[in-house]
C-alpha cells in the first residue's frame, strides 16, 4: 500500500533517525488532543493517560520494525503484547456503579484505539493514521449529542428508582400504566438494603402513540418526579 504521506517524509531526505522522530511527535499531538478532549468532561483517564499509551504503542511498533528487519523475527511481539496489556488494563478501569451503570466505557475503548492509532504512527502509516484520528475525533466530540438525542427518543429506556417506601411500588406500577407506558423488568438493587429506600432498576417501553411523538425520556420521567411517595428517579445511561 501506498502512503502518499510517507512518501512525501521520505522524499525530505529524513534519515532513519529522523523519521522515528516525526513518528514520536506525531504520536504526542495526536494522542495530546483527544487526551484533551476527554479532559475536558473530566474523565479519569485524560492528556497523560492518552499520551503514554500511544507513546508505548508507538515506541513497540518502532521496535518491533527494527526487529522484523534486522534480526528474522517475524511476529510483531512487542506491538501484541502492547495491544494486549492494554486491553487488559481498559476492561479492567470500566466501572459499574450502585444504579448498575457502566462507568468509563467510552474511555476505555478510547484508551484501546489510541492505542492502535500509536501502533500506526510507528509503522509509519501517516495516511490511515490521521484518517483513523479524525474519525476517532469527530465520534468523540460530536457523535454524542447525536446519540443522546436518538437515545431520548427511543421507545425504550432504564431508569434508577429511590422509593420512600416499598409499599409504593404497586402505585408507581399503576402509575406508568396510566400514563401509556409498560414496564418490561423490574430488579431490585441490593446496593441500598441498609438505606431505608427501595431502590430499583425499571426497563420501561413507551406503549402510548401519542407519547411516542410528543413526550422525551427527559419529559416523562419529569412528570413521574412530581410523584409525593418517590424519592429519586434518573434515567439510566
């Protein structure tokens, strides 16, 4: 494959030296922005996380070249097992909270890609790399409002439940099928036992047309808020 990029670096005259630099750097303000990016929403893992891990994927496939080249070793090891113990360290940062949500999930397939894109500086594929940036960038920044508004338009979503009292739940029920909608699950959450709340996890559906064009999650669960015998209700994400 051809990289016009690659070949203009190339015709400069850069020695070999030269080149791993300007894969280096690259892969510094590269990884330095979307770092930012996720700083800037204060995610655990920001500029120093992302630089390092496309610095180190980076660093492996130079090696790892190096050593395809110039000693018959003919596997990738370090670049693999760079990928790998990433992988292994990103499953590891997702968490799950006391409303059974996932926690750091986008970060840490975002760790897992700077990754692959560090992998790509060093081998030199300027082109794909920077193709591969600007589509990790724009689904980043500006793929989640879109998703945020296909989401509240869904005719299904979760919510977090804190009632007063368990014996509410059967208004609460009543409640939701008043208004049009149709609860599909129903789990209790043991994280609050000792709390004096009765706190649950509902998968609802929207069932009612008219709510399916004029009302969004936000809206519904709003209306259900003003209820006297809940003590919190959020959407679940």
């Amino acid at each position: 494959m051809t990289d016009p990029i690659a070949n203009l670096v190339q015709s400069w005259g850069i020695n070999d030296t030269g080149r791993i630099i300007i894969r280096i750097l690259l892969s510094l303000l590269l990884s330095a922005i979307l770092g930012c990016e996720r700083s800037s929403k204060r995610h655990a893992a920001g500029l120093r996380t992302f630089i390092v891990v496309s610095l180190a994927s980076t660093v492996s496939m130079i090696i790892d070249l190096y050593l395809m080249s110039g000693v018959s070793v003919s596997i990738p090891i370090l670049s693999a097992a760079t990928l790998i113990g990433i992988a292994i360290i990103t499953v590891n940062s997702i968490l799950y909270s006391s409303r059974n949500q996932i926690k750091g999930l986008t970060t840490s397939v975002g760790l897992w890609a700077c990754a692959v894109l560090g992998l790509s500086v060093g081998a030199g594929l300027y082109t794909v790399t920077l193709i591969m940036f600007v589509a990790f960038l724009c689904s980043l920044s500006f793929f989640p409002k879109f998703e945020r508004y296909l989401k509240n338009r869904s005719n299904h979503f979760e919510v977090h439940l804190e009632l007063k009292n368990a014996a509410h739940l059967p208004n609460f029920v009543s409640t939701i099928r008043e208004l049009g909608l149709k609860i599909d699950d129903i789990e209790s959450n043991p994280a609050y036992h000792n709390s004096g709340l009765s706190v649950y996890s509902i998968s609802i559906s929207i069932s009612s047309e008219e709510l399916k064009k004029y009302k969004t999650h936000a809206e519904i669960i709003e209306a259900l808020r003003t209820l006297d015998y809940i003590y919190h209700i959020e959407e679940m994400t």
